[in-house]
C-alpha cells in the first residue's frame, strides 16, 4: 500500500517522455505561459482539444496523463471544443472521469511508470491510495466505460486497443 514515506522514492517522471508518449498517440500539446491563467491543474490546461503545458508552473507530472486522458476519451468530434473545467456545465462528463482514471493507469504501465505517478498524493480528492490500490488488485474503476468505448477490452486491459476515441 503507498504511504507518504514511499513518495520520496517515487522516480520523477519525466516531462519529455510523457509528452513524447501523449503527442505518439495523437493528442495535440502545445506548450506556453499559462501565467495569469486559471487552470484546475497548475501548469496545466486544456483549450480546443490542445494540452497546454506550461513546465515553469507543473507541479506533478503524472498529471499530464490524467489531463491526456480527458481528451483521449473524448469523442474526435467534440475535441475541438473540449476546453477549461472540463465538467462545468457538462454534466455528463462527469462520469467519464472514471474511463479517465483507468485510461491514466493504463497509459502509465505502458510507459512503465509506477501508478504513484499519476495517482499521487496531491490529487484525487485523498482516494490516491485507495485509487493505486484497486488497480494493483485488478479492480479496474472505469474500464467497463473504456470498453464501451472501444479503447481496450476487459481481457486486454491494461493494454489498449488503441488510446484515441474515435
């Protein structure tokens, strides 16, 4: 089970890997100044359908997966006006943050990255050890969401058929 003690040895991720991974699959990164900017996630944002990352503010990462993730489960057609807090006044994406949770696990074993990565302490509303130890069991929150989805399968998953909703 994680533990505060743990976070200490959790290998940074590094930036350039995890945008070169996010770009490979075809979501679309921009980087720049997001000074001034409200954003949910510091040094993060989604406008357009693009991730705009601004490394200066980051604080974490493993947050770009998460933020990927939300574009990623996106249908193709509604990327382009994906945009800020991604469930104000869109209720129904609200649940899709799940399909996000598991798409973010799914994309950090790829890259071979340990869940604390993306699931660290400072997110996820206090549940990141709740959150890593379910996916370390096989309980897989929001995968039956990526299945319908047609990005992976119960069988196959962590490994995805493929990370873009068309």
């Amino acid at each position: 089970m994680f533990s505060p003690a743990a976070e200490a040895a959790i290998p940074a991720a590094p930036i350039n890997t995890l945008l070169t991974f996010v770009r490979a699959i075809g979501v679309e990164v921009r980087e720049a100044s997001l000074a001034g900017t409200a954003t949910f996630l510091p040094g993060l944002l989604i406008d357009a359908g693009q991730l705009v990352i601004d490394r200066s503010r980051l604080l974490h990462p493993g947050d770009i997966l998460h933020e990927a993730g939300h574009i990623a489960v996106t249908p193709a057609a509604d990327r382009p006006r994906l945009g800020g807090n991604i469930t104000a006044g869109h209720p129904e994406k609200e649940g899709e943050e799940l399909a996000v949770l598991a798409w973010s696990f799914a994309a950090s074993q790829a890259l071979q990255l340990p869940p604390e990565v993306v699931f660290h302490p400072d997110g996820y509303k206090g549940q990141s050890a709740w959150l890593i130890e379910n996916y370390e069991r096989g309980h897989y929150l929001g995968l039956p969401l990526l299945a319908w989805m047609g990005l992976t399968t119960a069988d196959s998953f962590p490994r995805m058929t493929r990370w873009l909703r068309t």
